[in-house]
C-alpha cells in the first residue's frame, strides 16, 4: 500500500517546454487534487477533480491542464513552462463522502524553470 | 479569492512550554477546517478534521478548537518537545470541496 505516489521528484525545464506530472494512489480515493507550495504562501489549489473523468478549476489554473482518465490516476500538464511556475508541486487524494474526511498528499515534485 | 489567515507565522519556544496558534476563517459556507503536520522534507499529515461549532479533538500533547460563527481555530501544543517541530497549516473547506490554506505557523521547539 504505497498511499499517494508522484513522478517525477525533480525536473528542470527550459521555458516554453511542456511536461506532464503523474500522481497515483491506491486507496480507491474519489476526490484528487492538485497543489502548488511556494514560499510565505502555503499550498494553493490548482485543478482537482472529484471522480474518474471529472476536473474542475482551482485557485491558480491558469497555465495548467489536468486528466482524470483512471480513477488512481491524476495528471497535472504544462504546455508551455514560465518561470513563474517554479514551484513545488503537491497531490493529495480524499475519500469520497463526508467533510470530515482529511486528504492524504504524496511527496511532492520540484520543478524549475529557467 | 478566500482568505485563511494563520498567526503567528513562526515561533519559537523551549521545550516544556505549551503554546497554541491561530486561523482565521470565513463563517459563511463552511463545510470543514482541516489540521495538518508538515515536516521538512516530508508531506503534510493530517492531524484533525472539525465539522461542527464547538468541536473539540484531542491528540496526545495536541488538541485543536473551532468556532464556525466567528471564524477561528485554535490548535494548542501542550508541554512542547523538539519532536514537535514543524509546520501545522491549517486548510477551510468551502462550497465543491475545494480547499484553502493558510500559509502556516512555523514552530521551532529548542531543547
């Protein structure tokens, strides 16, 4: 039982380059979401998505695409990487039914762009 | 955009001392407030999940307190140790299950 796992854990792009970040769990999770940690300004909701085939926009989408083809499966695309996406990218997956449900988050991806 | 708001940023306290931090939240649409752990190099872990005005959770030396009508959570550390060291975010749960975060209370705990 591996929880919420993320690929790749670093990645440098060059700008205008475009790259897709994999984010898996195996808890049969309905709900996933994406994150962006940058510093003095905690985690901000980028896309998410609340079952298989479904995606809504966050707080920060613009710049992002995501795919929720396979229930375990959420992916998080950039066409074309800006330095202000430098950032520490953050999956997490949330039980279906109930608020009281808390979300349980991979480990993070690195990514610069220069 | 909504605002979650967590005081102090950082602190500082010895080991043995009890401390307690602060976010701030809207009242209106208000489905749940979220506790987490997050330690360097690690992810965030949930500590406590509230629903309800007046809740109260306990967990060992922590526990937590929300009041919906005006907005507030305090989580309290009990008898601080270094093990405690860490960010704790704090994130509202709005309208669509969608969540907003506070940018965190750094706690450093000196031996």
């Amino acid at each position: 039982n591996a929880g919420v796992t993320q690929t790749p854990k670093f990645r440098v792009l060059k700008t205008g380059q475009s790259m897709t970040l994999l984010c898996a769990q195996d808890m049969n999770h309905e709900y996933m979401y994406w994150y962006r940690q940058d510093p003095g300004m905690g985690l901000r909701l980028i896309h998410y998505s609340v079952g298989e085939g479904t995606t809504a926009k966050g707080e920060v989408p613009d710049g992002y695409n995501v795919s929720r083809l396979k229930k375990q499966n959420f992916l998080l695309g950039l066409e074309s990487a800006a330095p202000s996406q430098t950032s520490v990218y953050f999956c997490a997956s949330r039980a279906t039914s109930g608020s009281y449900r808390e979300q349980y988050f991979g480990p993070g991806t690195r990514l610069t762009v220069t | 955009i909504l605002n979650v708001e967590q005081s102090p940023q950082s602190l500082h306290v010895q080991e043995g001392d009890s401390t307690n931090f602060t976010c701030s939240f809207p009242s209106s649409n208000f489905y749940a407030l979220h506790w987490y752990r997050w330690e360097t190099a690690k992810s965030p872990e949930a500590l406590f999940v509230m629903t309800l005005n007046g809740d109260e959770k306990k967990k060992g030396r922590i526990s937590a307190t929300l009041n919906t009508k005006e907005g507030y959570s305090y989580l309290y550390i009990k008898g601080s140790q270094p093990e405690d060291s860490a960010t704790y975010l704090c994130a509202f749960m709005g309208n669509f299950n969608k969540f907003y975060f506070g940018s965190g209370t750094k706690l450093n705990v000196k031996p």
